[in-house]
C-alpha cells in the first residue's frame, strides 16, 4: 500500500524560477522518470501563470523522498502516449469524468500499486465539484483519493 503524507513542503523561491520560465525545462532533463515531452509542452503553455508547480513540485518531492513514480495532471486524457502505456500497465482504465476531472497525481510503484493524490495549497480547498466528483472516482477504481496539502517554504 503506497502512503503519501499529509503535508509536504517544496521550495517558495523555486516558484518565482518556474513563473520566468527557469524551472520546467530543468525538471524535464533531471526527472525523466516523470515527465516527459507532453508534460513539457503543456507547461511551456502555462508556466507563466505558475500553472502545474504545485502538482511538478510535489511530484519530484514524492520521487526525491519516497521514490515513487507520478503521473502529472491530464492523465485522463487519451492524447499522452507515455501516461496512457503507464496506466495500462497498471491495468487502470480512466474513464472521463464531465462533472469533475481527475486528482492531480497518479502516485504509482513498480509493483502495480497505485493511488490517486489531489494537491491543495494552503488556503485551497476541494471545490464543489470535487466534492461531487470524487466519490464517483473513488467508487469506480475501489480506492480513497488521498488529500494532501502542499506548503511553499
């Protein structure tokens, strides 16, 4: 069974160095274990925003301290050729939700063991649809969707 704690902290400054576009091209390069170039096109769209350094900060956190595997956001999503061969060697078949799309990460070892992890800063919470959503995800796969809060410091 794969334990994912409830809190877990990553770097503040490492933020502003992911905003100016300084963070997701090294991640990629140091972490092939767990993004690839789907993962890199995606975040070349949105880094500016900081879109995705919660979920690419937590993802290397769980990589560096526990040494699991992670399947980033959109995983869902048929388009990641990576991501849809990881999910089928779990033998997870992901069915699009409308009402509510899936946690941030898929947290996997490799001995098949997997869980779903939903990331929330500290003044986040689950939204409604979240609420909603979730228990359906929960049901389908038999398995909780694991919460924790991810502090910058």
């Amino acid at each position: 069974m794969i334990k994912i704690p409830n809190e877990i902290k990553i770097s503040a400054s490492d933020r502003a160095a992911w905003v100016a576009g300084r963070l997701h091209e090294s991640m990629v390069a140091k972490y092939p274990e767990i993004f690839d170039s789907d993962d890199l096109r995606i975040a070349r769209n949105q880094y500016a925003y900081g879109s995705h350094f919660t979920e690419w900060s937590a993802a290397v956190w769980i990589w560096k301290k526990l040494g699991l595997w992670s399947l980033v956001e959109k995983y869902e999503f048929a388009g990641h050729p990576r991501k849809t061969e990881v999910l089928a060697s779990l033998g997870i078949t992901i069915k699009r939700n409308p009402h509510c799309q899936h946690p941030d990460l898929l947290v996997y070892d490799l001995s098949g063991s997997w869980v779903f992890v939903e990331l929330k800063t500290k003044t986040d919470k689950l939204s409604s649809r979240q609420k909603m959503g979730f228990p359906a995800i929960e049901l389908e796969h038999g398995t909780k969707i694991l919460i924790t809060k991810v502090m910058e410091v």
